[in-house]
C-alpha cells in the first residue's frame, strides 16, 4: 500500500468523524457544537501524520549487527 501520509490521515479522520457523528446522535443524545467535534476531527488528523511522520523517520533503524562484547577476563 503505497499510498500518500495526508490521504490515510485523512482516511483515518473521517472514519473518526462518522463514528463520532453516529455515537452523538444515536448513543449519547448529547448536543456537541460541530466547531468542537471538527476540532477534535483535526487533532485526529494532525496526529496520524505526524505518527506516520515519525514511523517513517525513525522506524527504519534497526541494528542488524550485534555490539562487540568481551566476555573474557581483561588482560591487564
């Protein structure tokens, strides 16, 4: 899946957004302002780049060489 960071985390928010939607108006019965759940919606979005962001930086860096280490009495 080689798909763009900015389209998953838009992907991801707006599955967020729905079930957020849906859970206000059929669980909940509470009156949230749409101003506070697009705000939560963007959070939402901001993290999942910058989660793919830092994954990507620093995901990669595996040692696949074990350290030298001495395991024999020091000779001096």
């Amino acid at each position: 899946m080689n798909h763009s960071i900015f389209i998953s985390g838009l992907a991801v928010s707006l599955i967020y957004l729905v079930f957020r939607f849906a859970e206000m108006k059929l669980l909940t019965k509470e009156k949230v302002a749409l101003k506070i759940l697009f705000r939560h919606t963007l959070i939402v979005y901001i993290s999942v780049v910058l989660g793919f962001l830092l994954l990507s930086q620093f995901g990669g860096k595996i040692i696949k060489n074990s350290p030298r280490v001495f395991t024999d009495s020091p000779g001096f």
